[in-house]
C-alpha cells in the first residue's frame, strides 16, 4: 500500500488484512465520522471472531505463500579477507622505451 509493505502468514490472514485496509480506505474517502466507542467495540470484536476462526481452521498442511528459500548464498572468497601484498607500480613506460611517451604510437 503506497510506500509500505505488509506480510501475511496465509491467504485468509491475508484476506482479513485487505478488509481491514479497504474499510479504512473507504471510511477516509467518504469523510466519515469518528467512530464511537460501541462502534470500535463492534469492530475489534468482528476482527476477533474472525481470527479465531482463522487460528481454528489452519490445517498442518497447508501451503505458506511464498516458499522458503533453502539454498544460501556462496561464501565470499577468502582473499576478501586476507590483507594482500601492494603490487608493485611498473616502471612508467616512457622511461622503459626512451621514446616520445606516446604509447598508442607504438615502438619507433
């Protein structure tokens, strides 16, 4: 929604997520009241009943929504951890040829 990502377990608790976000949605957009305590009272209740049922129904079997990943990724090479020697620079190649410096020109 927006910029935020939210998480469900399971397709019904993932059903009861939408509901409860749409009837926020709904509510702004059409400007309705504050909601009175009985009326929050209502809802929490109706949320609650419908989780229990959620809680009740789940079946040892059933599928999550996204697989679980097994496969981790592969180690970093172990150089990555070493502290190497420093390379050497070579001798500048201007100096080497005793030419112009101009190395794309090639050998004289």
């Amino acid at each position: 929604i927006d910029h935020h990502r939210f998480c469900a377990r399971n397709a019904d608790e993932k059903d009861l997520w939408l509901r409860a976000v749409s009837n926020v949605k709904v509510k702004l957009m059409f400007e309705a009241p504050d909601p009175t305590i009985e009326e929050i009272w209502i809802f929490r209740q109706s949320v609650q009943e419908r989780v229990a049922l959620i809680g009740n129904a789940k079946d040892p079997e059933s599928k999550a929504l996204l697989l679980e990943v097994t496969n981790k990724p592969p180690r970093s090479p172990t150089g990555d951890a070493m502290d190497p020697a420093p390379i050497e620079d070579p001798t500048p190649m201007m100096q080497q040829s005793g030419g112009s410096g101009d190395v794309a020109a090639g050998p004289a």
